[in-house]
C-alpha cells in the first residue's frame, strides 16, 4: 500500500535533519569565536558538510515528487517503488557518507549512480501505471 512510502520518506527527512545538526557541530567553534577555530578537526569536513547538504535539494526533489504523487494516488503505487525508495534513502546515507569522510570520487560517483537509478526506476514505473491506465 502506498502509505509504507511515508516510512522511507520520513527517514530520509530525519536524515537531512541529521545532517543539519551535523553541520551545525562542525561551524560551532567558527561561530562562537574560537580562534584555533581554522585548524580544528571540523575544518577540513565543514565545506564537505556544507556540499552535501546542498546535494539533498538537487536530485532528491524528484523522489519526494513521485513519493507525493504515489501518496495521493495510491492507484498508481507498486511495491517495487517501496524497495526502490529503501534503495535511494539508504544510497543518500551512504553517499552523504562518502561525500563527507572521503575524497574518493568514483565511489561517491558509483553511490550517486545507485541512488539516480532508483528514482528513475520510481518514476518509471510511475508512468507506466499513468500511461497504461
């Protein structure tokens, strides 16, 4: 039923609200002045941080798109865009992961990719259930 899209959906809400704090964290002794602030440990992440929330409202706008519309019209819904959503949310994990611990780009590029096709496959499915109907 299309309301178990609401629990990958609202994790994924709670992870960009992690990452929020997360950076937070990392500006703190910037922000409250703390002069050794530009040699601390958070210095070097904190424009990664930065990057990767920006990221969370590029691609991502377009499964909360085709959740919304799968949520009001649960006619259209499969059980497979269920498992896709669990694929994206935990690939944005994964790639907020990389993105912020590492340099490696082809990683984090193959991470994007698993989470690019998920949505894909979402509104894919999507329009066949909209055309076919």
């Amino acid at each position: 039923m299309s309301i178990d899209l609401f629990a990958p959906l609202f994790i994924y809400i709670l992870w960009v609200g992690l990452l929020y704090l997360f950076l937070t964290i990392v500006r703190a002794p910037v922000i409250w002045g703390d002069k050794s602030a530009e040699q601390n440990s958070f210095s070097e992440i904190e424009p990664r941080v930065s990057a990767n929330l920006s990221n969370q409202f590029e691609w991502p706008v377009l499964f909360f798109a085709v959740c919304v519309i799968l949520l009001a019209r649960p006619e259209f819904y499969q059980v497979y865009q269920l498992w896709l959503a669990w694929v994206f949310v935990v690939g944005r994990m994964l790639h907020s992961i990389v993105q912020v611990f590492t340099t490696n780009l082809r990683l984090r590029g193959s991470v994007f990719n698993i989470n690019f096709l998920a949505v894909l496959g979402m509104w894919g499915l999507l329009a066949i259930r909209v055309l076919g109907a």
